[in-house]
C-alpha cells in the first residue's frame, strides 16, 4: 500500500535561507520578528545574520560544520541559525530548558561540534563542552566590523541544515541531521498548500530542542511573515494567550497536549483569540479529539486545525489532515491525511513488503523530506534508514516503527508504535488503545497509560486519569472500560490525578508518571 504526494518541482538549488534573503531584498523593511518589545525588519535581521556568517567563515567553520545553539527564544537565536545556514554549516539545538544533566550528556553526542553560541543566561549550560562557547552580545564590536553582504558560500539541497535530538530505542538519544531540500519541501507545501503568505505571522510556543520548532522558527521568514516569539524557556499559557490577543498572529505550531491547555486557557476565560487563528498546525502524539470538540465546534470558530504526522528524521511533516472532516462516528480514531509534496507513505509488513489495501503495516516514509540519517551513529538505528523496490526502481525510506492503514477515503491512519506494544499476561497490548477508551468514558477528561511493574516483576497497566469533575472511582471506570475492551486491556489501577504531566516538548511525560507512582 503507497500513498503518493503531489510532485512538485524545486529550485535547482532548494535552500532554506535563500527564500527568506528574498523577501530581504523585496521587503526590506517589513517586520521580520518580534520578541520580549524588540522589533526587527528584514534587512536588519539579514544584515546582522551576514555578520555572524562572516565570523564563522572566518574560524573556518563553513560548509559541513556543526555550530551549538544554546539560547532562550530571542532575536539573536535568529540571527545565529540563520549566519549558521548562510555559511554552509548546521545548527544543532541545545535547549536551555532542558536539566543541566540531560545538556552534558547531549553534548557528547556531537560529533565534530565547531562551537557553540550562547548568552550569559545559558553559558554556564554548556561551560562543560570542549569547544569555544560565545556570545553575539560580547562579540558585537568584532561583528559590527564584517560585511553586511551574504558570505559567497555555496549551499546544495543535499546540504545538511539542522540536527536534532530524538529519544533512540537503546534510551541514548540521537543526533538526526535533516537536509536543506527537505525543509525547503515542507515549507514550500506549507506555503502553496495552505496559503501562507506575509500576512502569515506566527508565534512559537514550543521548546527550541523539538523537532517541530524548527519549522516553527523558520516558516514564517520562509513566507516573508512576522516571527513572535515569547520570552520565556518554558511553555507559559498565560503569556502565550497573551501574545495571541495582543498581536494579529495568523498560525501556530504546536503539539496536542499544548494545544488543549490553549484551548482550556481560551474556553476558561472566554476569549477568541485562538479560534480566530487561520491555521493550529499539531501532532506528535496520539489525538485525544474529545479536548478540542466542543471548542472546535463553537459559533465563530474560524480556525481550521491541521492534524499533522511525521518524524524528526524525515523533517518532522509527511502528512496532514484537516480535522473538520473527522467525525467520530465514523473513524475510531482521527485521520493524519495524506503526504506532503513530494513525499510517499508506505505501508509494510515485517519483510518490508507492501500490505493489502485496509491492512495494518508499519509506516515507512520516502522522498524530499527523509533526512541524512543519525550523525555519528553506527548502531541498529542507522538499520532504519534503508532502501526498498518500487516498481523495479530502489527507493530509500524511513522505517517509522509506527503502525498504520489507510481508509477507504485514502487517509492515514495511525494505530500506535510498534515498540510501545506490551505482553501483559501473554497478550501483546498498546497502551494507547487504552488511553482512547478511556478518554470516551463520561467524566473523563484526559487519560495517560503506563506499564508498571509488580514486585513480582510481573506487567501490569495502571492508568493516570484527570477527571472532568469529581474524582472518578475506580469500580467506575473499570466497569465503564470491560464495555468496550477484553478484560486483559483493563488497567490494573486507577489513580486520579489533577494534571497530566508535560516534557519540556509539550508531549506527555510518562516517566514522570512512573516516578510519581513509584513515590507513593
């Protein structure tokens, strides 16, 4: 089974920075970002973006090199990611809202790091790394001598752009580089597809060290838009409804789970600020579509939410969906859509090949967006970048371990992850088919599943439920859940609980759950 993208043509040379240094030159006065009371046009931010690229060029760190990025959101994040790009090299995020612990093993993890850019804030983050540590503020006067101009640096689509961390299936993350052309695919689709234009202003409202906010940060100048960005290294509710009321932002990316504490925020108080956005664009997990229907549905609501799928190491979009077509009656569970241009969904049985159409399969991802694979990895995760016949042709693809069908409308359907599977007495079980049934039980607001483990280092499930009102009892739910499920899918224990916990990704932070009922 394949689901086929559009074809669209690219530039002979698809790169990212070179679509927002033409908006520079066609608008150079428009604004290009704002953050924290500081407004910056186009030219400015080219200009002082060309500076830095200069101060890279001349360390020698051009075409190929890794530069360190750790910074709060700010205009000088900009202005090194885009120097970075300008001079041929990669930027690689460190986010400074992570545990000083977790930034000290992620350094290691870099293979060839040239530098690394930092603020007085963050600098003491990352005073462990053995390779120099700057600041754009204490580097200003030296800046302030170098040209203006665009360094003369060749950049190819092959290049790579960015690299990011992801969880690895041994629990060390990995460093996965996307390329320029991949980027420049999916916002070239963003753009053409949904309509993105200058008026388009975005704000950010998730961590810099997710796979998401790099589009996030970059879309907007791709489209010649406004950039917002909050000053604040965690997600803030308040400060980001704020933003919202107070500016005409147009989009927002997010995760699910940040998307419904906006949604909260938004039906507490009253206000309109995000149903009247043009576009929430949001995924990463599994849809729990109960916490935005009533919102959704409201008189007045104009804003079209994009249900959207994909993976850091195929740049992070391969399909999306406009939620005004799901109705639950007729799908289990919300469609992600169909792929972006230029990019296929393969669905494959455990000998990589195709499955039936209505068949389960894992999810494989080809074309624009599959990315340069893991930096400095030789272990069985670079086995997941691998290359399959199409029509007699090979085709490289990305093995998800997600699994999937296709509808008989020609949508994606994401059942669960493969390795998140569980034996819980001798049945292979996926939690998250739990956590829906769940999240369908009246009085029931939103539901979490973990496996724990009994003294007997048996598996069990125990399920973290935040209730819509008082607490729920467990006989309850039990009995609410054996209306819909075997019995060995029912969670051993029922803990209510006020809140589910957030990584600083905005997605659900199961460890925490485990650590939390470990300190009971």
């Amino acid at each position: 089974m394949i689901l086929q993208g559009k074809r669209v043509a690219l530039p002979s040379a698809p790169v990212v920075h070179k679509q927002f240094e033409a908006h520079a030159a066609a608008t150079p006065d428009a604004l290009a970002v704002v953050c924290a009371g500081e407004q910056v046009t186009y030219a400015e931010l080219d200009a002082r973006a060309n500076r830095f690229a200069h101060f890279l060029a001349a360390r020698g760190h051009g075409r190929g090199a890794k530069v360190g990025v750790c910074l709060d959101y700010s205009v000088d994040m900009l202005v090194t990611i885009l120097g970075t790009l300008k001079a041929g090299a990669a930027y690689v995020p460190f986010d400074p809202a992570y545990p000083s612990a977790r930034l000290q093993l992620l350094l290691g993890q870099v293979p060839s790091l040239a530098l690394i850019v930092a603020s007085p804030a963050t600098a003491g983050m990352v005073g462990s790394a053995a390779v120099d540590v700057v600041d754009l503020q204490h580097l200003s006067d030296d800046l302030a001598a170098l040209p203006a101009t665009a360094p003369d640096v060749t950049v190819t689509g092959d290049d790579v752009c960015y690299a990011v961390f992801t969880s690895g299936s041994t629990g060390t993350p990995k460093l996965t580089a996307v390329r320029h052309e991949g980027w420049f695919n999916l916002m070239n689709w963003l753009k053409l597809e949904y309509g993105l234009h200058s008026g388009s202003a975005n704000l950010v409202v998730s961590a810099f060290g997710f796979d998401l906010s790099q589009r996030a940060l970059m879309t907007p100048l791709f489209c010649g838009a406004t950039q917002h960005l909050m000053a604040s290294r965690n997600f803030d509710a308040m400060l980001a409804y704020r933003i919202l009321t107070r500016h005409d932002i147009r989009v927002v990316h997010c995760a699910s789970s940040t998307l419904y504490l906006l949604v909260d925020w938004e039906t507490a108080r009253g206000g309109d600020a995000l149903a009247r956005l043009d576009y929430v664009l949001f995924g990463g997990e599994a849809l729990k579509a109960e916490r935005l229907t009533d919102w959704a549905r409201r008189e007045g609501n104009t804003c079209t939410l994009l249900h959207q799928y994909g993976v850091a190491e195929c740049t992070d979009v391969a399909t999306s969906y406009d939620l005004a077509g799901y109705r639950p009656g007729e799908h289990d569970i919300a469609p992600v859509g169909r792929p972006a241009y230029n990019t296929d969904i393969h669905l494959l049985d455990e000998e990589l090949r195709g499955v039936g159409a209505g068949e389960q399969g894992e999810i494989c991802i080809s074309g624009a967006g599959v990315g340069a694979g893991y930096l400095g990895g030789s272990g069985p995760e670079n086995a997941k970048f691998t290359t399959i016949e199409v029509d007699g042709a090979p085709r490289r693809v990305y093995r998800t371990g997600d699994r999937g069908r296709v509808t008989e409308t020609g949508d994606l359907v994401v059942l669960g992850r493969i390795d998140h599977q569980v034996k819980v007495r001798g049945m292979r079980i996926d939690p998250t088919d739990i956590e829906r049934a769940l999240g369908r039980l009246a009085g029931v607001r939103e539901a979490a599943v973990v496996v724990t483990y009994t003294d007997a280092g048996e598996a069990e499930l125990t399920a973290f439920i935040v209730p819509a009102g008082d607490e729920l009892a467990a006989d309850d739910v039990r009995t609410g859940l054996l209306e819909t499920l075997p019995r060995n899918m029912v969670p051993a224990r029922f803990i209510n609980i006020p809140r589910i916990p957030l990584s600083p990704h905005g997605k659900v932070d199961r460890t925490a759950l485990v650590d939390a009922l470990k300190n009971q």
